[in-house]
C-alpha cells in the first residue's frame, strides 16, 4: 500500500543522501551540494511556507522517494509538482503513475486548484509522454548540466481535463497526509 507522509527533520539525512544519488541528480535540474546544514535550513523554510507541501512516499512500510507540490498560488490556483523514486526496487512498477494521480486528485479535489504544473529536463522524456499532463512548451537549451546544455519540457494539466479523464488511469487513492497533520 502506498501513502504520502510529511517530511520529518529525521528524514534529512536520507533526502540528502537520495538526491545526491547519480540516478536521481541525472535527471533533476540541478545538482546541489548538499550537506546537513544545508537540510536543516531547508526543511526549516519549508516547514514554515505555505506555497509548499513535501511528502516522503512510503510503499509497504518502506521509504521509497519523495512527492512535493511547491509555488503554490491560492490566488491564481496553480502550482507545481515533482516526484522521485529513490528506491531502485519500486522503479518500474507504475507507482510514479499512482503518485502522479494522487497528487493531481489531491491538488483539485482536495486543495482546489485549477492547474497544476512540472517542468522535466530532455533526457526524462519517457516521463514527459507518459504523464497525463499536455507539454505546454519547451525551453530550448535551458539547463546546462554535465558539460551540455538540455531543453527542459514545461507540462500541465487543468483540472477539467483530469476530471473528465482520470478513470483512464489504473491507480488506487492513497492517505496523504495533510499539513498541520
């Protein structure tokens, strides 16, 4: 069974050391240079933001990566959202779709919010198509990682389109924790 729980200040040692994981830093944005100062500080501003939400997804018992919708705007109703799976065991499986849906459920049905958006670097295409989420654009040469400069696809889905195409989707509803929960 699959949930989303809130981050804790005793998960960041282990956020820390999955997003310094090659297989995750390849296909992210950026590639910080972490260390524990760093993850209090951060965990420390998003605790006390509201344009935020970080969730640690837990399959079975097990921590397996993270979900997060963040530049949340309760005024325009939009916001962002990303995802990792951090445990190479449950790649594969079809859970970034389960996150995916919940999260979309969670941001229209729960929050209230009209679209919710992500931005996905070239080389994550397979994510970027196999999403329920349009491309809206791309911006060329965009990032520059490893020596290379990478289009990042901008993608988004309104809440009309997911509730009148959801049940396309095989997935379960799953218990996401709520702030102040």
């Amino acid at each position: 069974m699959l949930k989303f729980r809130r981050i804790i200040e005793d998960d960041l040692e282990k956020l820390m050391k999955w997003r310094a994981d090659d297989f995750i830093t390849r296909h992210m944005h950026t590639d910080p240079v972490l260390d524990m100062e760093k993850q209090r500080e951060w965990y420390k501003k998003i605790s006390n933001d509201s344009t935020c939400q970080h969730w640690i997804a837990v399959l079975n018992g097990v921590d397996i990566g993270t979900v997060n919708m963040y530049d949340i705007n309760e005024s325009h109703k939009r916001c962002f959202w990303g995802l990792y799976i951090a445990d190479p065991d449950a790649r594969g499986k079809r859970i970034a779709r389960q996150m995916e849906s919940n999260i979309f459920d969670y941001g229209f049905f729960v929050m209230g919010l009209n679209k919710i958006s992500a931005e996905m670097i070239e080389f994550n295409k397979l994510i970027v198509f196999a999403s329920a989420a349009d491309i809206e654009g791309v911006f060329k040469g965009y990032n520059y990682k490893e020596g290379n400069f990478y289009d990042v696809y901008r993608i988004a889905i309104l809440k009309d389109k997911w509730a009148a195409t959801r049940h396309l989707y095989e997935y379960e509803s799953v218990y996401i924790e709520a702030p102040g929960t």
